[in-house]
C-alpha cells in the first residue's frame, strides 16, 4: 500500500478556468437576476405605503423626492435619512396580518380611537378571521399534517413494495401509479359527499384525508424506487445479522432515503401550502388558509396591492425556510461508499 | 463450529435449474472452496446454505439439525459478501456491532468483540470511519471484521476478493487463511477464481453447470481429475487437450494424435484396454511439455517435433505457444530455453504425468479414464 501511495506522482498544478465555466457562471447569474429582481421587487413594494405604490415603481424607493404631496416628508429641508424613514413602512403587514379592510392604516384608526370595524385594537386582531395572522396559523395545521401523514404512511407501503414478498405486489403497485393519472376535480364531488355524509366538511380532518389520499400514490411511487435502488445486498446482510423487518426499515432504510423522503416532504409541503381549491372547497370561508386569504384581497380590493405584496411575502416565508433547511438534503449524495462502485 | 451437509439439494427457478442433486458433507473447521465459472450455481449453493434462498427440493444441514425452514438470523452463520455490504450511513465501530446490537448482548460484551476483532484485523484506526471514507481493502477488511465479532458457527464467503487489485487479492488471501487458522471454525468460500481455490482450500468442490464435478483436496485434484471438465478448469495455464486415438501396434499401445503420436508407458497400458481404437481426449499440462535440454532426468520422454508460434517469458519460466498439424498447445518450459517465433524445435512429453479422457461415456464433459478417485 505505502510503495503503490509513494509511486504516484504528486501533481498540484492549478487549473484555469475553462471558457465552459465562465459560461455557466454568466448563465447562473441571468437566472439570478431574472428571479431575484421581482422577488425584490415585492419585497421593496411590500414595505412602501400605499399613496407611494400608487403612484412610483418600487425601483425609484430611494429617490426621496418623488411621489405625489401627501407623500413627501412634511419639512422639505429634513435629512435624506429622515425622509427616507417615512417611504417606508411596515402598516402593509400590519394591516394585512389583522385583516384591516378601512381607507386608512390600522395604526392610524386605532391611534385616532375609533375602532374599526370588528377589531380590538389589541394582539387579539392577530387572530381576525380576516386576517393573514389566523390564516397563517390555519396553513400550519392544514399543512404539517398532510405533509407528515401521506409520507409516513407511503414509506410503509414503499418498503413493502421493494422489498418484502407478497402476492399481488406488481399489479397493487401497478393500480397505484395509474391512479396517479386521475384529475383532483374528478374526485371533488364524491369526496365532497363523503364527507358531508361523516360531517367532517369544514373542518382541518377533511383536508388531511383528502391531501393525504392524494399524496399517496406519487409519494409511494417515488419511495419505493427510492428504496428499490439500495443494494440488495444491505438487505440480505441485516437479515444475516440477525435484523427483522421493521429493524430493517427502522435502521437502514429510513437513514438512507432521508434524501428522497426530505425531496417528497418539499414536494408535498409547497403543494399543500400553495394549494387553493381543496382548502377552498373543503374549508372554504370558515377556516381561511393563506392562499384563500390572498384571493380575497385581490377580489375585494381591486388594486390593493400593498396589502397583496405583504400577504404574498407572507405567504412565501414558510416555504423558503423549509427550502432552506432541507436543500442540502439534495446535494448530499448518502450512498458513496455502500457498495464498491 | 460444525459441520455442513447438503443433502440432495435442488435449487430451480422455474425451469432453469441453478443447483443439481447437490450432495456435500463439509467437515468442521474445514475451509471449503466452492469454484467454478459464473452461473455454475455455486453462489446459489451458498445462498441457500445462508437462507436466503429457498431450496425447491432436498436438505441442508448445520451440524445435525435440517435448516430448510430456519430463518437466516438463527442460522448462526455469518456472510462476507462480494459488495462487502457495509451501512453506509454507520461508522465501522457500529456496522460491526449492528448484528451484537441486535442480539441484545450488553453494552461491555459488544464493545470487547469489535475491539478484538478489530485488533484482529488491523482496523482499530478505523472504527469511527464511515464505510465511504475506506479503500477497497479496508472495506473488505470491516466485512470479515462485521462477520467474526458474532463468533458464527460458520462463516460464508461470497467472492471477496473479485473487488481487490491484484496485489492485495494475493496479501489477503493468506490473510484470509491465517484467520481460518485462528479461529478454527468452518469456511465456506465461493470463488470463481481457481487460484484462490488451491491455495486456501483444505478441500475444493468444484461445480459446472449446477452440478457437483469433483469433491477433493487441491493437490488430488489438481493431479487426478474426475472428468475433462475439472482438468480443463484447475490449473493455469490451462491442462493442454488433444483429440486422438488410442491404437495398438506390435504390442506396443500409442496415442494416435494425427500428426504426431506418443508411446503408452508399459505399466499404464491395462488402464487403457477399454478404450483402444477408440476417440479419445488426450490432456496434459503446460509443465510436463519440457525442453529435452533441460528435462529432469527421471521422466519418460516422449520426443515431439513442434514449430514455435509465440513465446512469453514470465522471468521464472516461459510460455511457448506451440504448433503442430492442426494441434495448437502451451508448453512451460525453462527460461533458459532460446527460441522465439517460426523456430522448429522438439519438445518431449513427460509420459509419467498425462491424462486420457473417453468421449464416448459423456460427450459433453468426458470422464477420465481409469482415474485413481472413485466418486
């Protein structure tokens, strides 16, 4: 070993950068920009006040003196930072996160005293039915467990699939991956029934059951392939030493398909979260999901965009903190050094 | 520790058969090789053994008690796999204890077996690696390693060495027989490899076609094969076969070649009444084609005359590819001999030490005859 390590030639030469690479970096940075600069576009707008929206594109934010009267700091000689203070605000947030619906800002009506309609003016306004604040907190409990749900039960039906013997197995799994091909709408209406027949309609339950039944198919189809590309010999070994299945599934199998369940799990969770037709149909109005919320800015107001951007921007941290999390589960490929290859 | 039987083992999968009748009594503390070409069923053998497969018809046996229906894991039987098999997601120290760990035994018993074992094998520095983090060899290493802390009454070895360089196959092949040494239990290792078989092996079975040729140890083998299947197979460069005859003249037996003929040593000649003026196979080996200048002495020579087609020199030998009639062979010869391509020159046959295989018996794979070993 130490003759075969001491013959190799020790070569540290520095490589240049190939004309390929520099071509890849320009295109990588294109496609930055092109998705960086309406998210920032958002970003900016959602933090502009409404006179200003209105009236001036987000990318003349820092020109201080532009804009219509009312907009402009009341002392002309003030300071450029004093003046760029009041071009932004956080009252979009605010006023979408209580639901406020009035002329004005919620700050402003509550300072003046007069309570707008159906608030409190306290942290109760957070959980407003019309607000995004309670909307938030409904896309959580809808979607955590129809995210964990149709998973843990797919890694299941997965490793059965793979790696157990039964009779039927090709042709259940076969069924499954066909009903794949059947369209949500299609199944509205008698799931609709059926729920109405167990009276669960309306509530968080019935959005489980459906996201869950339409996860499944997608979800075991994808773990199971997954899981049908580890080596048999990892199986037939664990037996050897002595392992069951669920020991098995438990300690081996779990562990190297993290990569694929943590794929799924974004996957099932930007689905759940943008989702707007089952929400709307089996919650409705009653248990206001985000996207449900968002809608309905944009029909009832119109224009209203300060308060669109804000929910929009709202509506969009979740999902990139998830994303964030669990994108090295992508990079990472756990199966280097399984078997000599 | 123990003994293995197959007991008219059949293995199919639909109507493709992967192991025949297969009878085998493997004894304690044996090292048993199990080789042949690929898909002679002796990894299906193994398998069953190992339960993982099931056998379609017959009886295995550890010690004295019939396993067909036991679980893999109460088997007691621990396998070293081609692939080596390691969790990649563990560290060395846990893929050994893995199988202790799910035996429940205590935290300290576990803990001294990796240890030991890990001594054993020259691994302690390597015990908080992860699989992907090891050489070939080392891989390899943890595997035997995973296999020996559970102290097994037998140990498996399916091809272990195929994923090594040559120069390591050779380093642990005689590590692999230290080992056997030292823990003085039963190995079973399946090899397709006839080097590996004859160097290790305290017996070898050699299989073709799912069924048993020859059951010996190396040396029998090697001298007195059953069967042109097992001559043809043990040995490299590979035994030399020429079709012929067997004819009789004035009292004297010749094997009839074509273009040449050679002189049936007297004392051999009542092996071969059966088959006079009949086809046969004519088999002799690369080393017993000699340079008459450099032939021992002792030997019964019979003079060939040849033309050279190609010479290799292996430095302690040389390899000469040689011609005649319609007959192409290898001879391994000294390296002091001078030749090289298109020389003529005569070689003698070493008559102590050839091999007469009879067609007719079973022309797929003719049986020696007047062989010493009796099935």
């Amino acid at each position: 070993m130490t003759t075969a390590a001491l013959s190799k030639p020790i070569s540290k030469t520095k490589k240049h950068r190939e004309p390929s690479k520099i071509g890849t970096t320009i295109g990588i940075v294109l496609i930055l920009i092109l998705w960086l600069v309406p998210t920032v576009g958002l970003l900016v707008t959602s933090f502009r006040p409404v006179a200003l929206i209105n009236t001036t594109g987000w990318w003349t934010a820092l020109d201080v003196d532009n804009g219509p009267a009312s907009a402009q700091h009341p002392d002309p000689n003030a300071s450029y930072a004093e003046k760029l203070g009041t071009r932004f605000t956080i009252d979009n947030y605010v006023d979408a996160l209580t639901g406020y619906r009035g002329t004005g800002t919620y700050r402003a009506a509550c300072a003046s005293g007069t309570k707008p309609l159906g608030m409190n003016c306290n942290i109760s306004d957070l959980l407003n039915p019309r607000g995004m604040g309670r909307a938030f907190v409904n896309s959580i409990i809808v979607t955590i467990p129809s995210t964990i749900l149709p998973i843990l039960i797919a890694l299941f039906a997965a490793y059965a699939f793979a790696w157990m013997d039964f009779k039927g197995r090709y042709a259940i799994f076969a069924v499954l991956v066909g009903l794949q091909v059947v369209p949500i709408q299609m199944t509205l209406v008698p799931v609709l029934r059926m729920f109405a027949g167990m009276g669960i309609n309306g509530t968080f339950p019935a959005v489980w059951l459906f996201h869950t039944g339409f996860g499944l198919p997608y979800a075991i189809y994808m773990l199971r392939n997954s899981m049908s590309t580890l080596p048999k010999d990892l199986f037939e070994s664990a037996y050897l030493d002595g392992a069951n299945h669920w020991q098995v599934f438990n300690r081996i199998v779990l562990p190297l398909t993290t990569p694929a369940i943590a794929s799924l799990a974004i996957f099932q969770f930007l689905w759940v979260w943008n989702d707007l037709l089952v929400s709307l149909v089996f919650l409705g109005g009653q248990r206001p999901v985000m996207t449900y919320q968002i809608s309905n800015m944009v029909s009832s107001l119109g224009a209203g965009w300060h308060l669109l951007t804000a929910a929009a921007f709202l509506s969009m941290l979740l999902p990139m903190i998830v994303f964030f999390a669990l994108q090295k589960y992508f990079v990472r490929g756990m199966m280097a050094g399984a078997v000599k290859g | 520790m123990a003994s293995v039987t197959y007991k008219n083992v059949w293995k199919k999968y639909g109507d493709v058969i992967a192991v025949q009748d297969l009878n085998l009594a493997i004894e304690d503390k044996e090292f048993l090789v199990l080789v042949g070409p690929s898909g002679c069923g002796k990894t299906t053998a193994l398998r069953c053994l190992a339960g993982l497969e099931e056998i379609t018809q017959g009886e295995v046996l550890i010690d004295d008690q019939v396993v067909n229906d036991v679980a893999p894991k109460d088997r007691d039987i621990a396998m070293v796999f081609q692939s080596y098999a390691l969790y990649p997601h563990m560290s060395v120290y846990d893929n050994m204890a893995f199988g202790l760990k799910l035996r429940k035994l205590d935290k300290a018993d576990i803990d001294r077996r990796v240890q030991e074992s890990a001594r054993t094998l020259g691994i302690e520095g390597l015990l908080k690696r992860k699989p992907k983090e090891l050489s070939g060899g080392q891989r390899q290493r943890v595997a035997v390693g995973r296999a020996i802390v559970r102290e097994p009454k037998v140990f498996l070895f399916d091809e272990p060495l195929s994923n090594l360089d040559a120069k390591l196959r050779v380093q642990t092949r005689a590590e692999l027989s230290k080992l056997h040494q030292r823990l003085e239990t039963t190995f079973i290792y399946v090899t397709h490899d006839q080097t590996e078989a004859m160097t290790m092996a305290s017996r070898i079975a050699v299989m073709n076609k799912g069924l048993l040729q020859q059951l010996d140890t190396p040396q029998v083998l090697y001298d007195h094969p059953n069967n042109l299947f097992v001559a043809g197979f043990i040995g490299s460069p590979a035994m030399n076969f020429f079709n012929g005859k067997v004819i009789v003249e004035e009292g004297t037996m010749y094997i009839d070649l074509g273009s040449f003929r050679v002189k049936v040593p007297e004392h051999d000649m009542p092996r071969y009444d059966s088959v006079i003026d009949k086809e046969i196979i004519f088999g002799i080996r690369p080393e017993d084609i000699h340079n008459p200048e450099f032939a021992p002495p002792s030997i019964i020579a019979e003079p060939v005359e040849v033309n050279v087609d190609v010479t290799e020199l292996m430095g302690n030998e040389i390899f000469l590819y040689l011609i005649n009639g319609n007959h192409n062979f290898i001879a391994r010869v000294d390296p002091r001999t001078q030749v090289s391509f298109g020389d003529k020159m005569t070689v003698v046959f070493n008559m102590d030490n050839y091999h007469i295989f009879d067609p007719s018996l079973d022309p797929e794979n003719p049986p020696v005859v007047g062989g010493i070993t009796k099935e």
